[in-house]
C-alpha cells in the first residue's frame, strides 16, 4: 500500500509540527481516524482528554525523548493517565515516531486491553504499522527526507512509502 | 463547523485545570529525572544497579508503564542523591536584629514551585528599618 506523510496543520506549536500517515485509497488520515474512532465513545472521553493534552504540551516544550513511551522502532503516548479507563486499566495508547525534537508523526491507536501490544487485538496493527513506518522512515533519512527544525524536507516531490 | 481534529485539540485546551497540573508535573518529574541521570552521568541500567532492581523494573518506572508513586520516587531520590520532588513547607522567618535601630520582623517565606525549587532553597530574611 502507498502512502504519504502529511502535516497536521491544526497541531502546530512552537516547538513541534506534527505530521500524520495517509494511505492512498482511504480517506481519512491516520490519525483522523483514531481521533474519530476513539470520538465516537463517550467512555474514552478522558483518556482522549489527557491525550490531546499531552499532545499540546510536547508541542509546547518540545519533543524530548522522555516523553514518549519507547515501542520498539516506534513510541506512543501518553505515559502516564490521571483517568482510569473504564473498559481497560491499561488506556487508549496512541502510537507515533518521534523523529527529532521539534518533529512528531502521530499515528493511529486503540484501547489497550492486554499488557503487551503483541497480545491485544486491538493495538497490535497500530503498533505494527508504526514500527514498519519508523523503519521506513528511517531507511529514507537522507536520502530521500531530511529533518529541519520543525519540519520534514522531502527531497523528490513525489515522496512516497510503500508499506 | 470544526473538524474532528479542532474539536480533539480543544478537548486539550478546554481540559479541566488538574488535567493540566497532572500533564505538566508528570514533565516536570520525567525532565528532573533524566537532569539527574544526566548530571550523574549514568544510563537506566546503571540506575537499576544503585536501585538493586532489575532494568526491566525501572524502565516501567521512567518509562510511564505505570504512574509514579510516592515510594518509587523516594526510591529514586535516594539513588539519585537529589529531590525529586520538594514540597513547601509554610514557615515563619525571623528575622535577626543586626543594625542598630533596627527592628526585627517575621514574614513567611513563599512557597516555591516545583519549577523554583532550586531558587528558594536559600532561607530568605527580611531586614525592616525602624
């Protein structure tokens, strides 16, 4: 499948732009989709709370290493939730890449519902797709993307991962 | 009308107030930590070491696999030599007659943030002339 990386206007801050996936055929981004999906259940209402302020707060202070959870090639937030889930004690995990400290990709997610992401159906894919994207991504490093300040250079204008 | 993404982004902006403290002081711990290993010069495996836990452990710990609780992080202080985490104690100053004509007084002393920790160490005195 192919696709492309796209930047996330409505989350750019001071110290971070953050960019998303899209595979050609489907109409939403990826991290649309989590949004969307999470959205539609009122459950997740406080998880998804705390995550859209984590988000606000590493694009406030910058993209440390730290403030990620380490997911193999991959990292996800948040790291810590002040809510309980209700439906899982372990919350809804957003999965992204952190390519440096002014540049996140934010990825797609679920509700966690076992302690590793290899053992719940409902991550496993995310986690997968987003170690797969940050060795893509990685591979292309330099040659075919360079990382500015807040930004992702593409080097060919017609950019594009095969996944 | 707002797209989903403005309307995810404004659940953020429109969090309640201790959602905000707990995000911030949750970054605020995680950077002091990472400060300190830094300033020690030692890795996570190192830490787990001066804890005589196992890396795996320590790495739940500083790496948001469960919250920080008040054991862990007293634990971590302890290792890492330093306060973690400083909480203000509400105390009175005297302060100490040095000058002729001079008057002493009492003033409390402001509580320091997290943030502030380092600057309010020093106890502060205040001199009133008479």
């Amino acid at each position: 499948m192919i696709a492309t990386i796209e930047v996330l206007d409505t989350f750019n801050y001071s110290k971070v732009r953050f960019y998303t996936l899209k595979f050609e055929e489907r109409h939403r981004t990826e991290f649309e989709d989590f949004v969307q999906r999470m959205m539609d259940n009122a459950m997740n209402a406080g998880n998804m709370t705390e995550i859209s302020k984590w988000i606000e707060k590493i694009g406030q202070r910058g993209a440390e290493k730290h403030y990620f959870k380490h997911e193999r090639a991959a990292e996800a937030i948040p790291l810590f939730y002040e809510t309980e889930h209700p439906d899982s004690p372990f919350g809804i995990r957003l999965y992204a890449i952190r390519l440096s400290n002014s540049i996140v990709v934010l990825l797609n997610g679920d509700l966690k519902t076992a302690d590793k992401a290899e053992d719940c159906e409902n991550v496993k894919p995310h986690f997968r797709l987003a170690n797969k994207v940050a060795k893509k991504l990685n591979d292309c490093l330099g040659d075919e993307i360079e990382l500015r300040p807040k930004k992702i250079e593409f080097l060919h204008d017609d950019f594009h991962l095969e996944l | 009308m707002s797209t989903i993404l403005e309307q995810f982004k404004a659940m953020g902006e429109n969090a309640p107030k201790h959602v905000d403290i707990y995000v911030e002081k949750s970054m605020d711990i995680l950077d002091r930590i990472h400060d300190l290993m830094e300033e020690e010069d030692i890795n996570q495996r190192q830490l787990a070491e001066r804890l005589g836990k196992k890396e795996t452990e320590v790495s739940r710990w500083i790496n948001g696999v469960q919250n920080f609780t008040l054991k862990t992080l007293c634990r971590l202080e302890e290792a890492l030599g330093q306060d973690i985490i400083k909480v203000p104690k509400k105390r009175h100053v005297i302060a100490r007659f040095i000058s002729s004509g001079g008057t002493a007084t009492k003033m409390k002393q402001s509580k320091p943030t997290v943030k502030a920790r380092e600057t309010n160490e020093v106890d502060t005195m205040e001199l009133m002339a008479a």
